[in-house]
C-alpha cells in the first residue's frame, strides 16, 4: 500500500504537515517544493528554524523517540510531502541498525544547524541575519545568472522576517537598501544577490 503523500488545498493556504506538540505518528519526506521547521516565541513571533529542501526528511528525532513534534512544520507554496508511518519507520530501524545509524547522523546535523540559528537569533546583530539566510539558500540551492545568484523560490518579506527573528517592518527597510544600493535585485519576489561578496562581509558582521 503506497504511503500517503501530504499537500496544501491550494499554494496559498496557511496549512501545516503538523503542529507543535502533535503526536508523533509520521516520518516525513519533502516530496516537492519547500518546507519550513517553524517554533512560536514567546514574543509571539514564529521563528524558521530549518529551511528544507526536496529529498530531506524531518520529524525523525520525535519519531525515534515516540515523543511530541517539537515544532510545526509548514509548506511554502505548492508543496508535497510524503509520510511514513512511525510503527514502519521504527520496525526497520530494529531490522536494519544502519539505518538508525545513518538517521542519527543526519539528525546531528539538522541539530547543529538549528543550534546555529537558535544562536545567531541571540548573538547576530539584525542585518547580519537577514543577510546570512538568503545566502545560504542561494549557495545551496540558487541558480546563477547575469542577475546574480537567484533563489530557488520567492520569499516574501514576511518569510525572511520569519527565517531571521525579526518585524517585517524592519526587514522590508534593509531590503530596500539592498536593492537601492545594488547588492540584490527582486524579480516578482524572487531575490537574486547581486553582490555576494559585500552581502557575505554583512552577514559576518562587517560594516558596507
């Protein structure tokens, strides 16, 4: 019986795969599109933890564990997700050990990551992190053109407030100085960066 797969109603729908301390009942697989790993803060801001791309897994550490999802998950735009039973994903793991192996080590990384944007929400100041999430997504997943280095897909103002802990107001201000200043250009919402270079100086912390 083929696993089911998971989709908004329609790309512009507030849906979630799950919620913050729903049970554990799938492993799921980003089939299509994007998914974020979204926490609410206690300043009522919801805070993008992990970006995900086609291919990648999440929810395994509550899986493993039999314990709640520790945060929501959340398409962006026209996404599939594929989900698979915890009961199935724990009896494999009890039938082939590598697996467990090869989940942990992927689920290390995922923490380190999300420790990272868990720290640099504390310690960055805000430009740095506006600046370091575009960019990591354009060097993993961007295209490269004339134009620059181009998103894979468009970030509202609103997503990369989200993905660096901060209003909307203030990010569509610092964006609009990117763009007057040349160093990123937005074609209907998607953003290409123009200057790597400079953005980079930005998101280690280095004054323009």
């Amino acid at each position: 019986m083929p696993w089911p797969v998971w989709s908004p109603r329609s790309p512009t729908a507030r849906a979630y795969v799950f919620m913050e301390g729903d049970p554990a009942r799938w492993l799921c697989l980003v089939k299509s599109g994007r998914v974020k790993i979204v926490r609410h803060s206690r300043r009522e801001m919801d805070v993008v933890l992990e970006l995900l791309a086609p291919g990648e897994v999440f929810a395994g550490v509550a899986v493993m564990e039999r314990r709640p999802y520790p945060a929501a998950a959340q398409p962006i735009g026209a996404s599939v997700v594929m989900k698979i039973p915890a009961d199935a994903v724990v009896a494999l793991g009890e039938r082939y050990p590598s697996l467990v192996r090869e989940m942990a080590l992927m689920i290390g990384r995922r923490l380190r990551a999300a420790h990272d944007s868990v720290e640099s929400l504390v310690v960055d100041p805000v430009e740095a992190r506006l600046t370091s999430r575009p960019l990591r997504l354009g060097e993993r997943d961007g295209t490269k053109s004339t134009q620059g280095l181009t998103l894979p897909f468009h970030l509202t103002r609103q997503g990369l407030a989200d993905m660096a802990g901060t209003t909307v107001v203030t990010t569509i201000r610092i964006v609009s100085r990117w763009i007057k200043d040349g160093l990123v250009a937005d074609h209907d919402g998607r953003l290409a960066l123009k200057d790597s270079d400079v953005l980079r100086a930005l998101a280690e912390g280095e004054s323009e």
